[in-house]
C-alpha cells in the first residue's frame, strides 16, 4: 500500500461514521442502535 492509502484506512478506521471503523472492530457495518455523538 502507499503511504496516502495508509493514511486514508487509518482516517477511515478512526471515523465512526465509515464503516471501515466498524469493520476494524468487529462488525460488518456501523450499528443501526448506535448513537453518534451529534446525537447527544
């Protein structure tokens, strides 16, 4: 992978609205009974 490819995926991982984030930890997709923080 290219270092900007690296980037992107750890972007990606970090934000809980991509579904990589999810995917890193575990789930096919974000939650549908998850809030987010604009939620609160």
């Amino acid at each position: 992978m290219s270092k900007e490819s690296d980037n992107d995926n750890h972007s990606n991982q970090c934000n809980p609205n991509n579904d990589a984030y999810w995917q890193s930890r575990g789930e096919d997709e974000k939650p549908e009974d998850c809030e987010s923080k604009e939620d609160k």
